[in-house]
C-alpha cells in the first residue's frame, strides 16, 4: 500500500480553539498586551497565507500508521498522461491525447502555448481540476505535488485566473478587495491587519493608484483592461497560494498593460512562487520573461524545456528561423498543420507527426518520489484546499457582507435605476391620460381594464428585469460559492432583502402619480392599501424572476421561458377563463398566478365599499354596488388578507427554490481518474 497524504483538520480545530482560549484569558487579564498579541496571530496567520487553517500544510500518513508533516510552503507540481476524451454519439475525439507530461517549480514561470484550438486551455483546466463534470468526457492522468502523487479529486491549493475574470461592476477596487479579504480571515486577524492586507495587495499588483476606482464592466466604466486582469490577480493572492495558474492573462491587452502584467507575475515567481500561465501570440518581451515552455498542438505535446533552448531545439528539427523573425511566433508556425511557405499539406503533417514523436522521446526530469512506483499508484494526497471546505467567515459575518456587496450593486447602477424610475413614471402618465374614473355602469369594465394591466405590466417589468440582471451576477457568485467563500443562505438572504427598498420605492411612485391621475376611490385607506398591494405584487414578481434566472443557465434560456411563463399567468388570471372549464390538469395554474393574485387584490381594494350610478349607459347586468361587481367575476369570496397571503406564498415559494436552484447547479468538475495501464 501507497503512503496517504492528508490534512488532520482535527489538529487545526484544536490548535486554533487552544490558542484562541489563551489569548481571550491573556486579554482580560492585561487588555493592552491581550490585544497586542491577537494582532500578532492575525499578522502571522496572514504572512502563513491566510488562515491558520487554510495553510499550505500537509500530513503523509505512512503504512504503520505514523505521521509525518509534509510542508507546502513552495508547490513544485509535475504532471504527465493528461488524456481527456470526447465522446459523443456523432464523434469520439481526443482532446488530450496523453503525451502532456512536464514540470512547473517554484521561482519559475511556465508558459503553455500553442496554436488556436491546441488544446492549451483544456490542458491546464486539467492540471488545476477544473474540466467541468459531463458524461461525454472521460479525463485521466497523473498528478504529483513536490514528488507525492495526487489523488484525482484532490484540488491542489492554487490561484486560478480565468481568461475573463468578471467582478461586481459598481464596487471599487478596495470595496472587491475587503471583501473578499474580510471573508477569506473572517474574524481571524483584527480589522488593522485585513486593511493592511489590502493595501498591500494593492501595492503588489500596483493598484495603489485605481483602488477607489469602481471596476466597471463592458457597459459601465471602470478600470482599464489591464487593472481588471490585475485585480483578478489581487483576489486570488489573498490566502497566498504558492501556485498561480492564469488562462491567457495578456489576451485583450496592449503592449503596455501586457509588460505591467507579466512583471506582476515575474514579481510573483521571484518571491518563490510558481506560475503557469497559458499564454496566445506573446510579444517577444513578455515571451523573455517566463523560464519554461510547453507546446502543444491538436492535443499532443510538441516540447517542454527551457525557454532559451526552443529556438535552437526547432532548428535541430530542421526549421531554422530568419534572424528578424520572433522565437515565439516562429515556434508557433512550426507545430501549426498550416503549411510553411514551399510546404505541401502532406509536409506539414509530417511536420507535425515529427515534433509530437521527438516531444514525447524528449528526457524530462519530474522529480517524482521514488515510492510512487508501479504498485503504489493509489498513493494520495489531500490537501488544504477539499471538496468539503467551509467558508472562514461565520453566517453572520457573511450576510453583512453579503448584503451590503448587493445593497450597493443595486443603490449605485444609476442608470438601471433612471431606466426603471422612467418606466414607471411612464406607464403611469400613459394609464392616467387614458383612464378617467367615474361612478356610472361603464367605470367598472374601465376598472377592471385598469386592474389588470396594471397587474400585467408590473409583473412583466419586474420578472424580466430580474431575469436581465441576474444570471450575469449568478455567474460570479457560482464561482465564489464553488471556492467554498461563503454559503449559499446568507447570499441568497442578503440579496432578497437588498431589493425591498427599491421596490416600495418604485412602486410608490408609480402609484401615487397613477392614483392621482385616474381618480381611483379616495374611500380612507384605500390608497395606502393600494399601494401596499403593489409593492407585495412586485416583490412576488421581482421573486419569480430571480427563480428563472437561478434555474437557467445564461440569460438567453431564461428570456426564452419568461414569456411562456407570462402567458401562462395572463391566461388564468382569474377572468380569462373560468375556474370551472379550466383543465383538471391545470387546475394548480391559478393559485399561482402572478397576475390572478395581483388583479384580484387591487380589485378587492378598489371596489369594496364602492356605490354606482344606476342611470345612463349600462354594460350588462346593472352592478349597485362593488360587491356586484366582483360577483360578476367571481371574486366576492376572497378578502385582501387571503391575497396577501397568496402573494407571500409565492414570494417564499420562489426564494426557497431559487436557494435550491443556487445550491443545485454548483459548477462540478471532472475527477483525474488514474490510468489503468501503468507507466514504465
């Protein structure tokens, strides 16, 4: 039996209570020194990268039991077999075909390049586990960290950057910062040190100067492409990780922004760490900076070895460069099937067929632990960083935070908040020049009219913004809740209650301009309660479509469910079709109907109480009464307490699935499986 590598949380737990203890007692007994010392904790807590429990430590656990500390201060990853398989009823492809072996050591930086399409981005999504879980893809491989092999569904402590990095537009740099900074030490290390946390962070990545600056997106603007990519930077060093891995961080810049970038990461290799960065047509400035290469093509290994040695690597293959050409474009033409200039296709697929076959006869050395020989391949190790990680920050902590990220996002989007103020100061004026209320027969079809569209109009608004805005925020928050910073509740509550301000405020507007201008009933308390009716019919709207946005995927499935959903409720809303002729089936339709719950109510509000001019032109039967003119649509038998009710049941109905929603479509990645044939 292979030797197991593991974390003993347990002594964590204990280490961290026992100490916490002492210091509790030492700050009772002498405040000053009591305080002095929990500063320290948290300033050594942070210089050991984060937390005390989220430190680069590991044990290995040896056959009689023993154990023995295997310290993770710098990571030193080797890897080799990376097969990844397509399998789909049309095709099966390879889109790692297993010759991708090689090194990245600390105090280095490894660049994976390759033509469009090679494969490089699948490569390293590979190495750092994130290949995201499909039953069409098949995904083996060996991994080793400082020589011990890694089990597969190990997730090795490492800083991942995405090609694009997406961040809360209206918090600025600092705002991003303390936040994450704040959820990550949690109440670990006092306020001082998480502040000079961030500031030194902001020192490192050079963003001293843009730091209360907000982010910004493609619409709103922020901080330049090149601060964004750093800041993504910034996030991810917070528990300093001794492995950085980035997806194309130069991709989008120019020149400039592209030099400040890689000199980060060169900053970062030099303090120790490692780094592997994908990396697409490099300058030859940026290309100088990094150590090693790796080259891959259609999914196979084309070479791996020290930058400075490729270019007389390829002339030996017989491809000489002109002396004005580039190292990495000419290598990049090299291991391309584009033919060269005098080359035929066959040629080049020759071409292509001689690197993979001289890359996979290259010696490298992966320094790979003599006891992960042939029969111990189920050696493991378990680091930090588990599929079961809890978040630093207790629940509290997290729904301040957590509620105070959502309450700016949505008090500081200017513009979304003019777009809505004007739509419903909009539609109001548009009802109030077209619907004059009276008391004869034919103000009750007005009032009716009246009620449902604006039953109709507020839900459509409403749902469709929510699904318009959510999906980009749920994108975000999917990765955040994938790197365990905090659970899926606290987010969840803090963005429900983040809204309610906004939309009794949007609906109070709407309804004091509509109420005046129409000349609804002035009966006391109709108009409080008319607008009360409005702001629980918009918050059970705003709450329908955050369910639409948290069970879709991206935002264009959502608004292709959205107007069937809208039909759906239009139909039974409670006067298209009767409860009786409605199919047996659908029976379950109307007692969740938006737009039912909300005509209903603001018809009970208005016509209870109400009298009627019996003379002039009649619409049907003569209506006495409101109480007769509910009856014609068979609304007499509720009250406004049964419709509040509906609507608050619809509005928790909606939150509680949309937390299950959230919790449910968690991004999933593929585990390495261990090949089944060992290597020699």
């Amino acid at each position: 039996m292979g030797r197991q590598i593991q974390v003993p949380y347990h002594r964590l737990r204990s280490w961290l209570v026992c100490t916490m203890l002492v210091l509790v007692a030492a700050s009772i007994l002498d405040p000053v020194c009591g305080q002095r010392a929990i500063v320290n904790l948290g300033k050594r807590i942070f210089s050991r990268g984060g937390s005390s429990s989220s430190k680069d430590q590991a044990y290995v656990i040896e056959d009689n039991g023993e154990e023995r500390p295997m310290h993770l201060d710098h990571v030193d990853l080797s890897f080799e077999g990376i097969r990844l398989e397509l399998n789909t009823k049309k095709e099966q492809r390879l889109l790692l075909d297993g010759s991708p072996r090689g090194r990245a050591r600390p105090g280095r930086m490894l660049a994976i390049m390759g033509p469009s399409g090679s494969g490089k981005t699948t490569l390293i999504h590979a190495l750092v586990g994130r290949i995201k879980q499909s039953s069409k893809l098949f995904l083996q491989g060996y991994r080793y960290v400082n020589g011990q092999s890694v089990v597969g569904d190990s997730i090795i402590p490492s800083a991942f950057i995405p090609q694009e990095a997406v961040f809360f537009p209206h918090m600025t740099v600092r705002e991003t910062l303390t936040f994450r900074v704040e959820l990550k030490l949690g109440s670990q290390v006092h306020k001082s040190v998480r502040d000079q946390v961030v500031n030194d962070l902001l020192e490192q990545v050079d963003l001293t100067k843009s730091a209360d600056t907000i982010v910004g997106d493609s619409k709103i603007r922020g901080i330049s492409g090149g601060e964004r990519k750093r800041l993504s930077i910034a996030v991810e060093m917070i528990d300093s990780p001794s492995l950085v891995f980035l997806d194309e961080p130069t991709s989008g810049l120019d020149s400039t922004a592209c030099t400040s970038l890689i000199q980060t990461l060169r900053n970062l290799a030099d303090q120790g760490k490692t780094v592997v960065a994908v990396i697409h047509q490099p300058s030859q400035h940026v290309f100088s900076k990094f150590d090693d290469l790796l080259l891959v093509s259609e999914g196979k290994q084309m070479y791996f070895g020290e930058v400075k040695h490729v270019r007389s690597y390829v002339e030996k293959m017989g491809y000489p460069a002109e002396p004005e050409i580039g190292t990495a474009e000419h290598v990049l033409d090299c291991i391309s099937r584009q033919p060269l200039e005098d080359e035929t296709l066959e040629q080049a697929a020759a071409r292509m067929e001689n690197f993979a076959q001289a890359a996979a006869e290259q010696p490298i050395y992966l320094d790979i632990s003599t006891d992960n020989d042939d029969k111990k391949k189920s050696a493991s190790v378990m680091l930090a960083l588990t599929k079961n990680g809890r978040p630093k920050s207790g629940l509290l902590t997290q729904f301040r935070l957590l509620f105070g990220r959502s309450f700016r996002e949505v008090t500081r989007g200017k513009t979304a908040i003019f777009v809505k103020l004007f739509q419903q100061i909009t539609v109001a004026i548009i009802y109030g020049g077209i619907y004059s209320i009276g008391t004869n027969q034919a103000s009750i079809q007005d009032r009716f009219g009246l009620m449902s569209l604006i039953a109709i109009g507020a839900s459509n608004m409403a749902v469709a913004g929510a699904i318009r805005a959510f999906p980009k925020e749920k994108a975000i928050v999917s990765g955040e809740l994938a790197s365990s910073m905090y659970h899926t509740l606290p987010y969840f509550v803090g963005k429900a209650l983040s809204e309610l301000p906004l939309v009794g405020l949007f609906n109070t507007i709407f309804g004091v301009i509509l109420y005046k201008l129409t000349g609804l009933s002035k009966m006391p308390g109709k108009f409080e309660r008319f607008l009360g009716l409005l702001s629980t019919h918009g918050l059970a709207s705003e709450a329908t479509g955050l369910l639409i946005g948290a069970i879709s995927p991206n935002s264009d499935v959502a608004l292709a469910i959205f107007p069937a959903i809208l039909v759906l409720n239009i139909i039974f809303d409670g006067k298209n079709i009767s409860e009786e002729n409605t199919p047996y089936l659908l029976r379950w339709i109307p007692k969740f109907s938006l737009i039912r719950w909300g005509f209903e109510g603001l018809c009970l509000n208005e016509f209870e109480g109400l009298e009627f001019d019996t003379s002039g032109p009649r619409r049907g039967p003569v209506a006495k009464t409101g109480a007769d003119a509910l009856a014609r649509f068979g609304l007499g038998n509720k009250t406004l307490g049964d419709v509040v009710k509906a609507q608050g049941a619809i509005t928790l109905f909606c939150w509680f699935f949309s937390y299950l929603g959230l919790s449910l479509t968690r991004e999933r990645f593929m585990i390495m499986q261990t090949p089944k044939k060992q290597r020699s």
